[in-house]
C-alpha cells in the first residue's frame, strides 16, 4: 500500500461550466471528454500515479452523469452479458487496472468551493490528518509525491500548486514604432497563481463553512495566508486548465498526438 493510500482527495465537480455552455448544457464540466475519457478520469489517473487511491467527488450540477459513470464503469470499460428479461449483468473481465475507491457527494446544486468541501469533509474526511483538493477542470504534469512531501514537511495548514501559464496572447516590446521582440505565448514571469492540488490539514476546516456562499479563494484562503498558514509549491511544468472552447481544443490535441503531459 502506498503510504497515500488514505489520504481523502477531493474533487471540486459541482459548477456549471457557463463559459463552455456548448459542451456543459447536458453534463458538468468535469465529464467532459479529453479523448475519449472525462477530463475527471484525466486527473485521478495522474493522482493514483502517486499512490493516491480515494476520491470524494464533490458534486452537484447535472451529478446524475457522474453517478451513471461510476455505477456503470466496469461494463463501460469491460466485456459483459446482461439478460434483459432479469436485468441480470455479467461482466465477464475487469479489462481495466483502476482500483480507485469512489465516494459520490452531492454538495448542493448551487455551493461554492469551499462550502463543498465543508459539508463533504464534514462527512467523508475520515481519520486522515491530511487530504487534497483540486478542481474538475485542470491538468497538470506535476509531481504530487514531491508537493505532499513538501507540505507535510513544513507544517502549515495549506499548500498550494503555483503555476505560471502561457498568456492566451501573444506579447511584444516596441522601440519606437518598431517590435523588437515578440513571444506568442508568454508565461507570467515572476507572477504565480493558483494552480489547485492543493494539500491542507484537517484544521483548515476552521477557515470553511458549510454555508453555499463560501468561496474557497475568497476568505478562508485570505485568512489561512494572513495568519501565516498557506505555502506554496511552485511547478514550473505544464498546467493548463479547461475554462473555454479553446482550451478543450488544445487538450485534445495534445492527447490525440500523443504528447500530453500528465498521461499517467
């Protein structure tokens, strides 16, 4: 058993998705394709890549489409017979390797972040003095081996992945009325924002609160920074999270070429 084994990773899964309307009427963001798998499957593969096995998917709008998934994921990934007469299933092989422990929570069709977490910490955090949360709609090749390691190490109640990703647009100096220098995708320099897979321990809850109006990157992460208690591990590595149409684009292809960097 890794020693992450039960180690709670939470998973932020309950938003709209507005700004992808086209891809998100039907479902949530988080079950929508990168390859012929959700962008969820996506992150908890790279997860259980670093001996993390147990999930707590905080859910929401449209949840019905994460349960179906789950419920159904042995004959969706497997060969089976179902007698329709007695609705009897046989899966006849598990043709996968994910021995992921999947708790579905539904959070409230319209909480923020942190109110998620609260009310399913509140339920699901078990005996862990840690656990992780991340968001349903960001990738990343980052090494959560090193991030836990480092977090555990420093003793604060929070860590943070800082990623500075490419700007959508391309930046250039002038001289004059000339271009000197000219990058398509700068990244932001000595600027980091927040990347999500994030590590806290168990009193970090004080800084939440089960009311649907708390915001996790409001308040508590405003506190938790004033009183001294959220650090931050830089990556330096590929980020990219799926807030657009573009987004989606550029994930796809970088899966359909075979050159995606968090391919577990």
């Amino acid at each position: 058993m890794s020693e992450f084994d039960q180690v709670p990773v939470f998973v932020l899964c309950g938003g709209q998705g507005t700004r992808m309307a086209e891809e998100t009427e039907w479902r949530p963001k988080p079950m929508v394709p990168i390859g012929d798998k959700p962008v969820l499957w996506h992150i908890m593969r790279w997860y259980r890549r670093h001996g993390f096995r147990r999930f707590v998917l905080c859910t929401g709008y449209k949840s019905e489409a994460i349960k179906s998934y789950f419920l159904n994921y042995a004959s969706l990934n497997s060969d089976f017979t179902i007698r329709l007469a007695t609705n009897e299933l046989t899966v006849h092989s598990v043709d996968h390797q994910d021995d992921w422990e999947v708790t579905i929570a539904h959070t409230g069709e319209t909480a923020m972040t942190g109110a998620r977490i609260a009310r399913a910490a509140a339920r699901y955090l078990g005996a862990s003095e840690d656990f992780a949360v991340t968001y349903g709609d960001g990738l990343t090749d980052a090494d959560l081996v090193e991030e836990f390691r480092f977090h555990r190490g420093h003793g604060r109640a929070g860590t943070v992945l800082g990623v500075h990703p490419p700007s959508r647009f391309g930046a250039f100096e002038t001289a004059g009325d000339r271009v000197s220098t000219f990058v398509e995708k700068p990244e932001f320099g000595d600027k980091w924002v927040n990347g999500g897979y994030f590590f806290f321990r168990r009193r970090m809850l004080d800084y939440l609160e089960a009311d649907e109006a708390c915001v996790l990157e409001q308040t508590p992460l405003a506190r938790l920074a004033a009183d001294g208690q959220l650090m931050v591990h830089r990556h330096h590595g590929f980020w990219q999270c799926m807030d657009t149409r573009r987004d989606l684009d550029l994930l796809n292809g970088l899966w359909a070429r075979g050159a995606a960097p968090w391919k577990a």
